[in-house]
C-alpha cells in the first residue's frame, strides 16, 4: 500500500463519516443526480444480483485524515470475465449516463497514487472487516483519452494488475455552454432545419397538436401510462422501453426533480414520447419512441425538437447526451461524438485471476498470433502454386 495514504471500506452511505459525506456532498453538487447515495442504490437493486454487495472505498491521507477519493464498487463472484472468482467493479449503469463514480477531493491534482493506493489493497486483500484479496477489478466507464481513463490505467499497472481494455459504448453528444436555443438550432444543417419547421407548422395546421412535459411526482403517473400507450404502438419492443427498472427510474428522478417525461399528443391521442434526465448541467436522452401510425407525420422529430428547447431555454444546460449507440438521425442533433471503455483488470497473485489473465489477455494474443501464422501459410502456398503453375 502507498505509504502516504490508507484505505478505509464502509459497507453504505450511512456509514460515512462526516468528512467523507462532505466530500459526497460536494459531487453531488457539481454532478448532480448521478452521484446521489440514491441513484447507487437503485443500480444495485435493478442490474446487478443479489448476491452483489456494495462497497464504498475510501481513501485518505495518513498524515491528516483528509479523505482524498470515494469510490462506490460492488463486490461480486457472479461477473462473467472470472466465474467463480470474486471481483470489485463500478456501480455503473449498462447505458453509461455518467462515468465511473471515482470522486476525488477537489483540490487533488495527481488522481494515479490515490487510486493504486487503492488498488493495492484489493490486491493484496484487506484484513479488516471484508478480508480477502480480489481475483480482478473491473472499472468503467471512462471516455477514450480522457484524464481519467488514463489515470485509471496507469494506476492499476502500477498496482501490479494485468489489464484488458475493452470497447464499452458510443454516445452523441454536444457541448451547449451558453447556447440558446435559437443558438443552438441555427447551427443545425439547413435540411433539418426545414424538415422541422415544415413538420411542425403541418401538425399545428390540425389544431390538435399538444405538448405536454411532466417533471413532477404528481404528475408522472398520467405520463407514464401515455409514455406506455406510445411505446406499445411504436416499433421498439415493451423490454426496451417498458423494462420495470426504467419505469422505477422515472419514479425516482420525478420525485429527485430530474426528470423530463415528454408527451407529444393529436387531437388528444399520445403519438410520441421522450424520457429525459437532466442533472448537474446535462441533460440525458434515456428513451424515444412514437406512434407507428403516426410515422409519416415526423412526431418525433418534433418531440425531439421540442425537449432540445426546453432543455436549453428552461433548464439551461451545459450538454446534451443522446443516448448510447450510433444511430445515424443522431448526428443531425448533436454535432460530437465519443466513445467509452472500461478495464478488466486481473489479480496475478491469486490463482483465477491469473487462470483468466492469460485466457483473456494472453490467449487473445495467441489467437491473434495463430491467425497471422496460417495467413503467412496461406501466402506462402499460394506463392509456390504459383511458381509451379509459372513452369
């Protein structure tokens, strides 16, 4: 362990003391809803087993006591990278609203000692209340190329793991610091432009065109029945949109004051419909769909218009996330684009953490290094049927 630093382990939120839950509190004011003891605790009812625990790793400074990092990880034996082994990894969401919960102390300038520190000791096992040293670490999400992915990185090399990097998702995105929304849509291409401008004035030509935003507890109840009513109609299957772990997450954002639940009614009818978050200066695309019969009518894209003005007129946000993936109509809203990784990171002091090093580091190297061997076989063959075919 990094002489200057000790690693503490608290089995909730609730067992925090007051330095750290002044550190807490400091993220969640700078961050917003996804550092919230909340937001970790519905992760980990909705996506993880149940035999997962939550586990808050703290680290801090020996010679003060100054807490410098909080980490929320989950202790685990049912990841799928070391069956049977036990592994600590990010409390994170599968669709990536916010990297991973590393929250550092502000004034820290060099994050690589403060997490190897902490590395380390789950390396070597802690003797304390949870004793037993780890088989791997996984951590994700981290941007590419980002501060911290990179300081994640290094510290785990320097911590003795042996690492995978893994492709983890894709995400459009914008930067909309001080934008308006008359700003921010004339930057838009001018075929977009059009194609909202028509679609709108023809819908307001029936009369019956409705918006209809629902941000409160009180009011989420009637929205999410027409968000169910819409996604039913739509093309997208009910697990996509109607999964029980997204409707309680709008539950819990309407009653944290995040939620954005956009309905878009004809003549009375729901036709489409958009699940937003918006926290700590961003605002998060979460789910879309509309009416199928209504297709042609572009209800969507006008939705999608709309939530773009509120989110940047009302709620002033500094970015907008469009979701995960890299469905092409994204690109006409948000103009940046990134993606995500996570590590895999392997014990080589214990037995499975070294068995599932070398099957997934190594023996992807050896798999590479066999198809590059019967390639050249192959060149090799076809060269000398070729001098012979030449004779």
């Amino acid at each position: 362990m990094n002489p200057s630093y000790r690693v503490r382990q608290f089995g909730g939120f609730a067992d925090l003391p007051p330095a750290y839950r002044a550190l807490l509190d400091g993220e969640i004011e700078r961050h917003g809803f996804f550092r919230e003891p909340d937001w970790f605790d519905y992760l980990m009812r909705n996506f993880f087993d149940d035999g997962d625990r939550l586990r808050l790793a703290g680290v801090e400074e020996i010679d003060t006591g100054r807490p410098v990092l909080l980490a929320p990880l989950r202790d685990t034996t049912s990841d799928y990278a070391v069956r049977k082994g036990r592994l600590i990894g990010s409390v994170s969401d599968p669709e990536n609203y916010a990297t991973a919960a590393l929250m550092f102390d502000q004034a820290v300038e060099e994050p690589v000692p403060i997490l190897e520190a902490m590395f380390r000791h789950f390396r070597s096992g802690d003797k304390g209340e949870h004793p037993g040293r780890i088989d791997a670490i996984r951590i994700w999400p981290v941007e590419r190329h980002s501060r911290l992915g990179d300081a994640v990185y290094r510290a785990l090399r320097g911590a003795g793991f042996l690492i995978q990097a893994y492709a983890n998702s894709f995400n459009y995105f914008e930067d909309t610091t001080g934008l308006s929304y008359a700003d921010y849509f004339a930057r838009r291409s001018a075929n977009l432009r059009y194609s909202v401008r028509r679609r709108q004035r023809a819908l307001e030509k029936t009369g019956g065109l409705e918006f209809a935003l629902a941000s409160e507890p009180a009011d989420v109840g009637n929205a999410a029945k027409e968000y169910a009513f819409v996604s039913h109609a739509s093309w997208k299957t009910p697990g996509t949109m109607l999964a029980m772990q997204t409707l309680r997450l709008m539950h819990l954002c309407a009653r944290k004051g995040c939620l954005r639940l956009g309905i878009l009614r004809l003549a009375g009818v729901p036709v489409a419909a958009q699940f937003w978050i918006v926290s700590g200066g961003a605002a998060h695309c979460i789910r879309l769909a509309y009416h199928e019969d209504y297709k042609k009518l572009a209800v969507g894209v006008v939705l999608t218009n709309f939530m773009i003005a509120h989110v940047l007129d009302q709620d002033r946000v500094r970015e907008i996330a469009f979701g995960v993936g890299r469905d092409e109509y994204k690109s006409g809203w948000m103009k940046d684009t990134r993606e995500y990784y996570g590590f895999i990171a392997f014990n080589p002091s214990t037995p499975l953490g070294l068995l599932y090093a070398f099957r997934h580091i190594q023996g992807r190297r050896a798999k590479r290094l066999i198809k590059w061997g019967l390639g050249l076989v192959r060149r090799r063959r076809a060269k000398e049927t070729e001098t012979v075919d030449a004779k």
